[in-house]
C-alpha cells in the first residue's frame, strides 16, 4: 500500500537541520524548545481572543457554570 502523504515544510525544515545525531538529553531540549514555543503561540492567541472579546476572568467561570455538552439520544 502507497501512502500519499508528503513531509510538511516543518518536518523538511528539522530534517535538513538536525540531519546528526543529538544526545539524549539534547533531544530533550530541543522537545522542550518546541513545547515552549507552541505553548507561547497558543497563549498569545488566547490573550488576543479575550481581548478582542472583552472577555475577563468572570467570562470563564460562567463556561465553567454552563452545560455545554452535546447531548446524546
């Protein structure tokens, strides 16, 4: 069976990057480096959203308060 799925410019851009060897704990470091820079991404995202919306920390315990599952028959 072919797969048809093609490498993001991402993975091409790390492959190219880090085509050697890295010790364990280097490994580790460049994992916690991309974890900080996502976590960063989707922080500032959230900060910007509840800005644009005047959103404050009263908004979230309402979400919390509120039923929002989806219901099943």
């Amino acid at each position: 069976m072919k797969s048809s799925r093609k490498l993001t410019n991402l993975q091409l851009e790390l492959l190219q990057m880090f085509s050697f060897e890295l010790t364990e704990e280097q490994l580790l470091e460049v994992q916690q480096m991309l974890i900080d820079y996502f976590a960063d991404k989707v922080t500032t995202g959230m900060d910007q959203i509840f800005e644009q919306n005047n959103w404050s920390e009263q908004q979230i315990q309402k979400w919390a308060k509120k039923h929002m599952r989806t219901p099943y028959y």
